[in-house]
C-alpha cells in the first residue's frame, strides 16, 4: 500500500506566505511520493464565530489556493472536510476517547480561548478531536504541518494509541511532517509572534492574493532588529525571518543569501525581498483566476467521493469495534 499523507488549512481568512512556506510547499512536494488528501477544514474554522457568508466564499477560495499552489487534482485528492460526514461522527467518538485534561493542555486552545475571553466554544476545546479524527479516518502516515501544530499530532497519536488498546488495533498512528526552515514565519509587525490568519494587524502578514503595492508597503513597514548586519541569527529574529522568506523564495542557500546582502542596508534587504514576493505570486495569482468554477465543483465533487470511500470503510470498522450497532 502507498502510504498516505493528509493535511488541511481552515477557511478563516487569507492564506499568507507561513501557511505556504510552512505547510502547502511541502504538500505539492511530497504529492507525487504519497497518495495525498488535502481538505479545506471548514468545520474546524466554527471553533470561533465565522460571518456564514464569508465562511462559505472562503472555503472556495482555499481550494482554489491548493490548486494555484500546484496541488494536482489527478494525484491528490481535494476535498471540504463538511462533504464527508464522517468527519464529525468520528469526531464524536473521539471526544469519548480524549480527556478533558489532555484537551486543557493545548497551548492553542489556551491562547485562542484567552483571545476571546468570554462566551469560548465547546468545540475550541473538543478541537484536537476532530482533528484527530480528520486524520485516523484516512489511516494517514504523514501529516506536513507548520510547528504550530506539533502538539495537535502528538494528542492524535495518542489518541490512536489509546482507541487501538482499548479496542483493538484499527487506527495507523501518524508521523508529523514540520520543515526544518519555513515551519514558523514570524509576523512581521513583531517577530516574537507568527505570522496569523486571525491577527488583526493585517499588516503583519502578506497574503497569497495581496497586490504588489501591499506587498512593498508591508515589507517597508516591518520590523527589524538593533545592529545593521544581515545575516541569520536567532538573536535577531526580525532579520532572520525576512532572510529564511528569502531563503525559501529563492531556493538560494542560506550561505549565498548572506554573501548577497553583505554590507547592504535593511532597506534594500526589504525592498529585494519585496520584489522576490511579487514575482514569486505574480504567476500564483493568475492560475487562482485561471480555475473556473465549474472545474473547481468537479474537482471538489470528486474529491468527496474518493474521500468519502476511505472515510466510510475505517468508520464501519470503528462502530464494529466499540459495539455500535442499530437496526
Ligand atoms: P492562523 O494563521 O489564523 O493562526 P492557523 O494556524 O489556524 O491560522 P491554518 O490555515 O489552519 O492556520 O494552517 C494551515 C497550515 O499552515 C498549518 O499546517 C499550519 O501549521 C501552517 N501555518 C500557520 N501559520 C504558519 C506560520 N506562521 N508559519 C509556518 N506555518 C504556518
Ligand atoms: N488545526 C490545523 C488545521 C487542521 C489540520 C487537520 C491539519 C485541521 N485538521 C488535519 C492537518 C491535519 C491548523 O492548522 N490550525
């Protein structure tokens, strides 16, 4: 059997140049290794309070952003996680197999829910539950994530061990799959933070569909670091995000980035980078416009029926396990 990767982003608001760089790169690379599932998670994005209208065009977009990041519908599989149901029936037994204390130490759940301060969802804590089932569904091996969401996979693979002792062995346990470089892009209003969909500074991150003027002005705007050295440097994470963009834009090395900035200023560093992101999205950009929506609806329909085999088999086998049955 091939072996399987799955990964999804949530519909929640513009993909940025971390969601590529830390995770849909890696998909378009590895697609051709693994049989591939890439889902745009739009039940995840109702963790916090989406505008429906919103919710509904940008779960579209997304996958229109999977296709212009060059994810190949005749080898991938593209699907929204909402198609096929069996996502959140999975998800329910799951809840009954996570712990309310494992899901009270999710560090993402923990900054989510002081964001929001009152009135927080059940599902932001259940989360990690249908994210695991996401995954076990498809008996996935590899999951290509950004660092944020190494602690996710680690309760996921938990969560299989568990279901697999108690219940017999059902689940494969899923690897991680974060990039050495490009798994954490920092904002670039404030490089102690990454870079984030639902910030609302918008002017620390760069979307996938930003126009080349809102590009130049936000790179100009970005913060840097005290000295005036370019080169990467933990201590200065300012100047070392800008360069690991760079870096992974450019596909130079690390070594060669630095020799090409030697003894120029910041702001040249800035406006290059600037103009490396322009061109890098410039193509990107006409094949989002280039997919029409009905070859998009084909791709997704199809997408929910390939998904929707696999989902369905690991589901009969999990009620058979546990006991549940009905007429
Ligand atoms: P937000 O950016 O609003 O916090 P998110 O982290 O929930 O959104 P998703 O769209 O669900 O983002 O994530 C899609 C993928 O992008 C995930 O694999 C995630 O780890 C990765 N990712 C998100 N932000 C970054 C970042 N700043 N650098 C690298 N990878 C990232
Ligand atoms: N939680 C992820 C999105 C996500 C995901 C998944 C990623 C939901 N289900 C399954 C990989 C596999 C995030 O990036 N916020």
């Amino acid at each position: 059997m091939p072996k399987r990767i799955f990964s999804g982003a949530q519909p929640t608001g513009n993909l940025h140049i971390g969601n590529y760089l830390g995770a849909l790169r890696n998909w378009v690379a590895l697609q051709q290794e693994y049989e591939s599932l890439y889902c745009v998670v739009n039940l995840h994005a109702v963790t916090v309070p989406q505008d429906p209208k919103a919710l509904a065009a940008k779960t579209l977009e997304v996958a229109r952003v999977y296709l212009a990041a060059g994810i190949d519908p005749k080898v991938s599989t593209i699907f929204v996680q909402s198609d096929v149901p069996e996502h959140a029936e999975l998800a329910w037994i799951l809840n009954c197999v996570v712990r309310i204390s494992e899901l009270e130490r999710m560090t993402q759940f923990k900054d989510k829910a002081r964001k929001q301060r009152e009135n927080v969802l059940a599902g932001l804590l259940t989360y990690p539950a249908l994210m695991a089932a996401d995954i076990l569904l498809y008996q996935t091996d590899l999951v290509p994530v950004g660092h944020d969401q190494k602690q996710h996979l680690e309760i996921t693979r938990d969560i299989a061990e568990r279901f697999n002792r108690d219940f017999g062995e059902t689940f494969r346990v899923p690897d991680a799959f974060i990039p050495k470089v490009g798994a954490k892009i920092m904002a670039l209003d404030d490089a102690s933070k990454k870079m984030s969909k639902s910030d609302e500074n918008i002017n620390g991150s760069i979307t996938l569909v930003d126009d080349a003027d809102t590009i130049r002005r936000k790179f100009k705007r970005a913060v840097t670091d005290s000295g005036t050295e370019i080169r990467f440097d933990e201590a200065r994470p300012a100047i070392t995000n800008m360069l690991s963009i760079f870096h992974l834009l450019t596909g130079k090395e690390p070594s060669e980035v630095e020799a090409h900035f030697e003894g120029k200023g910041y702001a040249q560093l800035k406006s290059e980078l600037a103009d490396v992101t322009i061109e890098f999205l410039r193509p990107f950009q006409e094949r989002m416009r280039a997919i029409s929506d009905e070859e998009l609806g084909r791709i997704l329909s199809d997408g929910r029926d390939k998904a929707r085999e696999i989902a369905r088999a690991t589901m009969r086998e999990v009620k058979e396990r546990m006991g549940i049955v009905g007429a």
